[in-house]
C-alpha cells in the first residue's frame, strides 16, 4: 500500500476504507508505517477529522492489534470509568477500590499524562515501589485476589494505540476528537468489560475547551462502545478549576488517602457520587454483602473500609508501604480559587505547573 496516497486522501478531506484502515494499522505497529508518515496522518485527522465510521474502525483496527482480556467463566461484572483529563483529577483513584468493594471487577488500563493533565500511572507512580507495569498474568491474579488492577498497556496490548499515543503528545494533535475516540475506547474495549462509565471534561483545565465539543465526543465514545456491545455511560464535568485541593503527582496522591480514610474536599466526592452512580445498577443482587446504592456513597466512602481496600491495593502492587511521600514545600499546593475572572487562567496554569517535577522547585 502506498502510504503517501492515504496521507492525501485523508488531506483532501476523504474518507479511508476499513481496509485501509486496517493496513495502516497493522504496517504502523511491525515499523513498515514509519513515524513520521503517522504523524503527518494524524495531522490530516486533526484538521480534516473522519467520519463516525472510520473512528469506529480505527478503534477496532487499534484494538485489534493486541491482545484482548480474557476472564474465567462465571467471573463478577467487570466495570471500568475512563476521564478524558483534567487539571487536579485524582477521581479514579479513588473510585477504583471503591467499586471493588461492591464485588465487581475492576480492570482499569490507565494512562500517562497527556498535555497538561496529569496522568493516572504518573500519580501511582509517586507511591514509592508501586508498580504499573504488571503483566497480564500478574494483573488477572491481582483482580481475582481484590477486584481491582490498575496498569499501563503492557506490550501485547494495544502496542497500536501505545505508539500513536506518543507521537501525539509531540506533534500538536491530543486534541483530535477522531483520535482521541480511538485512543480511549481501543485500551478500554481490549479490557472486555460489561460496562464502561466515561467522564469527560470540558473548560480551560481540559482538551474540550467547550460543552458542545464535550457532548460530540462522549455521543462518539458512547456510540463507538454500545457499538461492540459495551454498555456504556457518560458524564460532562466542567474543568475550568482543578479538582480538589492540590495539583502534582504525590499531592494528589495524598488527597487520596485523605479522602479515603474519610476527609478530603467535597468536590472530589461528588465527582466520585456521579461516576459510580452511573457505574452501578441502582439494584444490586440479593445477597450482596456490602450491595452499594447511590444514598450509601457518602457514607461508605467515610469509612475505614476504603482505606484498607486501598491499602490491599498498594501491597499487591508490591509497594514499600512504609516509605513516605516526599516533602513538599506548601508553595507547591494549588488552592481553589473563586474569583471567577481568574478561574480560567489558572486551571491551565496549574496543569502547566504540575507537568514539572515538584521535587526539583524551591520554596
């Protein structure tokens, strides 16, 4: 196939067929497809998008290109929620245990940062000795064991998306809807849930500047999702602030663990109600022994429960759960502010500020 005559295609303003797709795909995973021809594609896709059919194929093309999880037979549901990115966003750290509690599976394949937001593995990443890189085997033991993993794509899965995700993030195109759709539901359709919970930000501290762009992405991640038979939901959150208190790998960690041993600032909280009121079914099985509803969260979520299921969490990630988090200097916390005139700025000049190691700044 001849790549420079698909790059123009897609220049043009054409659509690419299936086939098309798929050999793209597939030469740019062995290194037939060299980089810089996917780049020069991918910025094609940014300003001249594709249509719903060609992201659901290049979703499945990506998803394909790895290996999909299996599970045994008769195994808990297995529920996932993916946010799009946002400055200060900690919620899946704590909605992860939080729904391995309510005898699910949760099977998460996270992220690194993208842009200015922070990703989830950098976050775990700041507890000392937590490992992110587990293998599928390592990872399906941990899940039978307490619900609940949270790693990056190891090699066999998604290698496809793995490789464009990086050339993204140097080349001006994270913003693109079409590779965006592609990115998020190939890692979470290789997962093989039962349903998917999507949270997508939109303001100044996210990719979605606007609500309008927000609800055409989560309507296309909705559609490609129930498409291979996924039940998946969505949620819009406004980004304009950080979430939470602070900004910064280990800061947010912190807030974490705050939160889970029942502190923490409301805002996080009711990001946490909305993501698993829409994870859960508002009916749980007869004799479930903790049968979570949407009028339990806030009181779970103060108990001591979470604490220990974060604290199981950590160890089968083989952390030192004994080693501190670094020091910080309070110069490196970012407040919430409510003035809204500078709402705006600072969101994106948090996620700036939190990119930078927090170890390396002075007081």
């Amino acid at each position: 196939m001849h790549f420079p005559s698909l790059i123009e295609k897609k220049r043009d303003g054409q659509a690419l067929t299936t086939k098309e797709i798929n050999n793209l795909v597939e030469d740019f995973v062995v290194g037939d497809l060299p980089d810089y021809q996917m780049s020069a594609l991918a910025m094609a896709v940014f300003f001249r998008g594709m249509t719903s059919a060609e992201t659901h194929h290049l979703t499945e093309a990506m998803m394909q290109s790895g290996r999909v999880l299996r599970y045994p037979e008769g195994s808990p549901p297995k529920i996932d929620k993916h946010s799009t990115g946002g400055v200060g966003d900690k919620v899946s750290l704590v909605l992860a245990p939080l729904l391995a509690c309510d005898e699910v599976w949760v099977p998460m394949i996270s992220d690194r940062g993208l842009g200015i937001t922070g990703g989830t593995l950098d976050k775990l990443e700041s507890i000392p000795g937590f490992n992110v890189n587990l293998d599928e085997k390592r990872a399906l033991k941990q899940l039978e064991k307490i619900g609940v993993f949270m790693i990056g794509q190891t090699e066999d899965i998604c290698p496809a998306d793995k490789k464009l995700y990086a050339l993204r993030d140097v080349t001006g195109t994270v913003p693109s809807q079409p590779l965006i759709v592609a990115s998020i539901m190939s890692k979470k359709l290789a997962e093989n849930l039962d349903r998917l919970v999507l949270d997508v930000k939109f303001g100044s501290g996210a990719f979605m500047k606007t609500k309008e762009e927000a609800e055409q992405l989560a309507k296309a991640m909705t559609s490609v999702g129930e498409s291979m038979k996924v039940k998946t939901s969505s949620l819009l959150s406004p980004m304009d602030e950080p979430l939470g208190r602070n900004v910064g790998n280990a800061l947010e960690i912190a807030e974490c663990i705050e939160i889970l041993q029942g502190g923490g600032p409301p805002p996080c909280k009711i990001s946490t109600h909305s993501a698993i009121s829409s994870a859960l079914p508002t009916a749980r099985p007869s004799g479930s022994s903790i049968g979570l509803r949407r009028y339990d969260i806030f009181t779970f979520i103060d108990s001591p429960t979470l604490f220990i299921a974060l604290a199981s969490f950590c160890a089968s990630s083989f952390v030192f759960m004994n080693a501190p988090l670094p020091n910080f200097t309070s110069s490196t916390s970012r407040s919430r502010f409510s003035a809204s005139f500078l709402l705006m700025m600072l969101a994106t000049m948090s996620g700036c500020d939190g990119t930078v190691p927090v170890t390396s700044r002075s007081a």
